[in-house]
C-alpha cells in the first residue's frame, strides 16, 4: 500500500502513516498571533464548525483550525461548538498565509 499525501492545510498534513494505515490525528500547530479574536458561536454556528469556517475564511475546510486554537473542542468538535460559546479564533489573512489555503 502506497502513503497517502495530504495538502498542506489538511488537518491530517502532520498525522503519521505507515505502510498498511493512518496514526492517530495529530494537529498542525498555529501559533497564537496578535489578530486573533474572540468570537461568540450564533445559532447559524451551533454544531457547523464547518459553516463558521467559510463564514470566516471563506472555506470549510479550515473547520479544524478552531480545534487546535480551543484544546476543549478536540474531544468533540461537533456537538461541543454550541450557540454562545467563545473561542479563540485566528484573522483570515493570519489562517491562509499559514495553511496556505
């Protein structure tokens, strides 16, 4: 079996492999940057990281950026991203140079 290339803002670019599967995630880090925000979660968020993802970087599939940026959101993503909730959330421009999305 051949490896698997994952582009460079996948959540999965640093996740190791071996011949025969995939590791256990493992998140590329994005520093802490003076643009980052505090963002409230609104209803049209509740349980879309993915939805707040193309609403600030113009793409879902930097949903995974709020996961490294808030450590509690790694145990569940999905129902953890509730209507209310503040997280820390890294500037557009910060995000693409970053990943290179």
């Amino acid at each position: 079996m051949s490896y698997l290339t994952y582009p460079v803002n996948s959540p999965y670019f640093h996740t190791p492999q071996n011949s025969w599967c995939i590791g256990n995630l493992v998140f590329r880090p994005i520093p802490a940057d003076s643009g980052d925000t505090l963002f409230m979660l609104q209803q049209r968020h509740e349980y879309r990281p993915d939805r707040l993802a193309y609403d600030l970087y113009n793409t879902p599939a930097f949903w995974w950026v709020f996961c490294v940026r808030n450590a509690f959101l790694r145990r569940d993503p999905i129902w953890s991203f509730t209507n209310g909730l503040v997280i820390i959330v890294p500037s557009a421009e910060y995000a693409h140079r970053i990943l290179g999305g």
